[in-house]
DNA sequence: GTCTATATTTCGATAGAC
DNA sequence: GTCTATCGAAATATAGAC
C-alpha cells in the first residue's frame, strides 16, 4: 500500500479537512482519520509530526488566500486607494470563499482549537504578518472612520450569507445568491 | 465552603465562560474550572451532571435571546413585515449582542463544540423550534430574494463589526462602533 | 455541598519490526 | 511507508466519607 510519492499527504488532508468539519477538531481522533484512510495512526505519524500539524496545514492554505487578497489590496490600493477599490476586493473574495467553502468553513468553526497553533514557529511569523497588514488597512486614518466600518462589515456580509447559503437558501443555486450578496455589498460603496 | 442556594452554580457558569473563551470548551478541563473557582472538580458534578452540561446551560441563554428577537419578528412583523421591520430589529440585535458579547463569542468561537449537545432533549426541542422559525422567516416568499440576502447580509455585518471590533477599532468607543454599524446596514434597507 | 481517592476511557505519540 | 504494540498523560466521571 505504499503510495509514490506526495500521494498520501495530501489524502491525509482532505480526510482530516473532512471529518474536522464534521465533527469538529478537538472531537476527530487521528484512529478515526487513519482508519477512514484503511492505515493505522502510526502511518499518518510518517507524514505529520502531530495532530496539530495537519490543522497547521490546512491553515497555510487558507494563509495563501489571505496573502494573495492582501496583495491585491497593496496592488490596487496603489491607484486608487483600499476604500476605491473595495467593491472589486469584495467580489474576488466571494469568489476566494466559493471555491474553498470547506477551508473557510475549517477556520469559521474551529476558530478556538487554532490558538494551539499559534505558538508554531512557521505559522507565527506569516500570521502577525497577514493580520498586522490586515489592521493597517483598517487603520488608515485616510478614510474616514464610517467607510472602515462599512468595509469591515461588507466582510461578515459575505461570509454570513455564503456560508449560512445552504441551509438558508438550499433551493437557489448558489451562483445567484453569490450574485445578490455582490450587489448588496456594492451598495455600501456607492460611486466606487 | 457551603453556598447558599444557587449561587456555585452561577458561579461555576461564569468560570466556566470565562475559561471557554480564553481557552475554547474542548482545551478547558473541569480541573482548570475547579482550580480558578478554589474548590475540586468532584464538587462540579454536585451541580452539573457533566462538562457539556454547562456548556448547554451557557447555550440556554442565547436561547433565550434567539426567542426574544424571535417573538419581537412576529409581533412586529404581523403589522408590517418583517422587511419593512428589519431596521428596527437588526438594531435591537445590536443592543443584544453588546450586552451579551460573551456569550456570542462563545458560539462564535466555539461552534464546533456545540454539535456535542445538539442530542440533548432539554436542547433539541428549543433549538429545532428556533432554527426552524429562523428559516421560516428567511424563506417567505413574500419577501423578494434579493431582499432575504440582504436581511441575512445585514446579520454578518453587524456580528464580523462588532466582535472584531476591538482587535480593529480597539481605540474608538464600542457605541461610536455600534452607531456606525447600525447606520451601514440602515443604508440596505432605503424607506424602510 | 465539598472532599479524597479512584475507576475508566481515550488520546497523542513513540519504538521497532517488516 | 505501513504495521503491531505499547507508553504515558490527561480527561471525564463515580464512590463514598465528612
């Protein structure tokens, strides 16, 4: 059973992302990962050095994310400035959060288990970064307090509504409530 | 050590609140709640019959506001509907989620967990009825789609704004956020 | 209502064979 | 790269004295 390669790895993540959202991280047992994967524990202790390392993981990915918005916000507010340019920083992350539901869905609810991992030496540094960046856009005196807030509170619209979509909005697709949330948000930033 | 009536179990309940937020449900050990209130963790199991029980208790009183603002949809809700209601009931949500930030932040950060009781009986009638009213309110027909989102939007904003506003905003004064917020998501809802 | 003491379970993690 | 076997720690929960 031995698999080429990074194989393994990465069916080990997805199993773990799996049941992490099913039962949430602290309930989820590495027996139970392995034995849904047909290994033993000991085998996923080849790939990962703890259990705390694979939600490690899976948070790097979503560190990617967040870099990859940052930058477009240093790239864009560059022209214009965070505020100008917030409605099309909102639709690319409705788009980010569309295509990787399970990973936002991880973080949103498991939000306590990840203090465990905030004392890793390879997550610190990229996380104070990602959110000290993060604060000072929300920091800059430059616009006006009211338009922070807005922007801030175009976030958790997105995330309430997209997240929440399924057992709200079942029967629609979720294109068109992705569509809705777009428009709604806009609102908040008229002539922008 | 004697305590009069009901006052341990109260004051079990605010440890026991305090630690989940600080630490999460599934880190914080009933020792560690024994230890901060200077008694031992058999003396717990004189008032709670197990850890989630407390954790069920804490839920109970989100219950309780979830009903509140429930019967206020309803009531408010017969003469206009609830759209044209709904300004006025986000700010009452406002008003709630401020006096009770703990205890939001305990479900925020924690949701994981509370799967853990969903099995209760005491909690599965209470909590079917509310999500079920919940949904019911969110899918009336009567109320155009587009309108719904915006209804679901608007809770996001006002929860993402104002639970994340200290690590923000930590400078400016909670009311001065709150106001703001409020302000913001009037704006979806023009004439109403 | 609180204590000491302990039963019981389960988990994360390691050692070493294959 | 995966296995068997096991260790040690920590947790929930209970029994019974005071």
């Amino acid at each position: 059973m031995a698999q080429p390669r990074g194989q393994m790895r990465n069916r080990i993540l997805d199993v773990a992302l799996e049941l992490f959202n099913e039962q949430g991280y602290d309930k989820t047992s590495l027996r139970e990962i392995a034995e849904r994967l047909g290994v033993t524990k000991a085998a996923l202790y080849y790939h990962f050095k703890s259990k705390s390392d694979i939600l490690l993981e899976l948070h790097l990915r979503l560190h990617e994310l967040g870099r990859g918005a940052l930058d477009e916000i240093d790239r864009v507010g560059a022209e214009k400035d965070a505020l100008n340019a917030w409605p099309a920083l909102i639709d690319r992350f409705v788009d980010d959060l569309l295509a990787n539901r399970d990973l936002f869905l991880l973080h949103q609810r498991n939000q306590a288990a990840f203090h465990e991992i905030v004392d890793d030496e390879r997550h610190q540094a990229e996380n104070e970064d990602i959110e000290e960046r993060f604060r000072h856009v929300m920091a800059n005196p430059a616009i006006p307090l009211a338009d922070r807030v807005r922007m801030t509170c175009s976030i958790g619209a997105v995330m309430v509504a997209l997240m929440g979509a399924d057992a709200l909005f079942g029967d629609e697709p979720t294109e068109r409530i992705a569509e809705l949330v777009r428009s709604t948000v806009h609102e908040l930033f008229p002539g922008k």
